[in-house]
C-alpha cells in the first residue's frame, strides 16, 4: 500500500513530503532521467549472473541484459539478509527545483507460476530519500515511508498501476527544494535463507522508474494528508504552550 508515514527534512526548512491524490504513469523525460543529464554515482550493487541489471535503468536507461523486467528495470543485488539497505547515489548536471517525486516498484506476483510470491521477493518494506546541495554533502532525509502500511504482504496498486504487486508512490514536498545530489535506500523485505515448495533467494529490489518533478508536474497532496499535517501544527503548538 501507499506509505503513509511521512518525514519532515533536516536542512531544508519547512519541506515535507506529501502523498499525492493520485500516482503517475512513469516519464521518461524526469528531471532525474539520463536524457537529462543525470549521473549515477554509485549503488550498493544490481543484480548479476545470467541476468544482469543495472541501477541507471531506473532513470530511463534500458542497461543489463535478459528479459524486459531486468533490461527496462533496476534490479538490486540477491542473497542479502532482510533488513540490508540497498541504495544508489545520482547527481544532475546543475541544482534542480523539485516539487516531488514519483516511484513505481513491482515485487513478484503470485500469480507467475510460483506460491508464496509477495512483497519478501524482489520488494522492500522502507523507501528513504535524500538530498544534498552539496557532492559531499550533508545529506538531508527529504522523504521515508513504509511501503506495506497494512501488513497483507503486498504493496497493493493504484489507480495508474493495479496490480496488488505494484507500488505507486508520488509524493509532493509541499515546498520546492533545490539540490543536485541525490540518494535513495531501499529496504529489503523477507529473511534470507528460505525453504518450503515455490520460495527461492531472488531478493533484490526490483524498481520500474523513480522520477523527478519539477513543482508544476508534482500533484497537489490530498486533503486528508493537509488535514493531518494541520492537526500535527496544532498539538505541537498547544505542547510548546504547556
């Protein structure tokens, strides 16, 4: 399901990430995509062996090889324990505004021949985003959200991407933030080793695209979300007052 949690940022004042009314289809002509320049740095590793993929892929690159979902896809390294943060690091030629991101991930479904296939293969429990002015940074947590927010085990679709495998997460900062060093961690769902008919140890993330949006592409955050954020503005008021 859509994470909920929300995270407001160190550094940069007053920003924080907002669910979105409803996800986007992914662009290939982001502010975070290679057509535009964007330069990954470096990554906790992809998937490799007879199949092969790489972290620039969820950017708009089309690297590695075997079928569509590892050629199209980033797909992070196997056989890590849960709980291990895969991550990739990328830069823009020059600062970028944004107004917030959209990602669209896919864990294995149960329907592909196999049992058992839910968000502990080829998914991840926590997304983190970061953020820095600077190569060297510090770095700022822009966003960090759970992806499985009811525990069924799937990350449960949307209106853009239905499938219960898929993860549709847009988010909007609320504030624009400028920056031009970026860093995403992953989370990886399930334990490492598994046994029992139908289970296997892909585990990698697999990511379809994480996007950039410029503030007039980020969709305005729903009212609940507003609301929230204005009950939270109040409690924290009355706390300072006593």
């Amino acid at each position: 399901m859509r994470s909920i949690r929300l995270a407001i940022t160190i550094g940069f004042a007053g920003l924080t990430a907002m669910p979105a009314v409803q996800a986007l289809p992914v662009s290939y002509t982001d502010l975070w995509d290679l057509s535009q320049g964007a330069t990954v740095l470096g990554s906790t590793g992809a998937l490799t062996g007879g199949w092969t993929s790489d972290a620039r892929n969820m950017f708009g690159g089309t690297f590695g090889t075997g079928p569509a979902d590892v050629t199209n896809n980033a797909i992070f390294k196997d056989y890590q324990a849960a709980g291990y943060v895969h991550s990739v690091t990328w830069a823009t030629p020059a600062p970028v505004t944004l107004g917030g991101f959209n990602l669209v991930a896919a864990h294995d479904a149960g329907n592909d021949g196999y049992v058992n296939r839910d968000i502990n293969y080829r998914g991840f429990s926590r997304f983190t985003l970061y953020a820095s002015a600077n190569s060297g940074g510090p770095y700022s947590i822009v966003y960090d959200g759970f992806t499985d927010t009811d525990s069924d085990g799937d990350y449960g679709g949307g209106p853009t991407y239905p499938l219960q495998n898929y993860l549709e997460l847009t988010a909007n900062f609320g504030a624009p933030l400028t920056a031009q060093y970026f860093r995403a961690e992953f989370v990886q769902s399930g334990p490492y080793p598994r046994t029992g008919a139908g289970y296997s140890d892909a585990q990698g993330p697999r990511i379809l695209e994480l996007d950039g949006l410029a503030p007039a592409q980020a969709p305005e955050p729903s009212a609940l979300a507003l609301l929230g954020l204005g009950l939270a503005g109040l409690v924290a008021s009355r706390r300072r007052k006593q």
